[in-house]
C-alpha cells in the first residue's frame, strides 16, 4: 500500500492512498479495513511489465528508477 508517495499522490491526491496486488483475497481484506477505519482506497494494477522498471544495478530491486513512470508501483514493490 502507496499513502503519500509522490506518484500515488499525483495520481489519486492526498484524499486516498493506493493498494497493489494481485490477490483479490488480500484486496478484500484491504477494503474492510479501510471501511473501518474510514480510510480511502483505490487498488492500483501491477503487471509483470513492471518488473523492467525495478532491476538495478547494485541491488535486487529499485524503488525510484528514472523518471516518473509508475513510481508508486516500484516504491510499493520495494
């Protein structure tokens, strides 16, 4: 789950904060949660494309990788 991270917050506003999965199970369990606590959310799509945008160089994943394209999937991932 992505609350304040720059991307999430250009893409939904501060209102709601971004979940990626891929279990509708564990989607389901975000949205009674965040009924309870009268939090916003908005479940965002996590492909296997994205997988490009976190390979480094000096480390198994990247969370801010160049540019802007899908920065709350890699700092999410991270």
């Amino acid at each position: 789950m992505a609350t304040l991270t720059g991307g999430v917050v250009i893409g939904l506003g501060k209102a709601l904060a971004g979940v990626m999965t891929n279990s509708d199970e564990l989607m389901e369990e975000f949205n009674q949660a965040s009924k309870q606590a009268g939090e916003k959310i908005w479940r965002l799509p996590i492909w296997d494309e994205h997988r490009d945008l976190m390979k480094g160089q000096a480390s198994d994943l990247v969370n801010s990788g160049p540019g802007r394209n899908a920065s709350p999937l890699q700092a999410a991932r991270s």
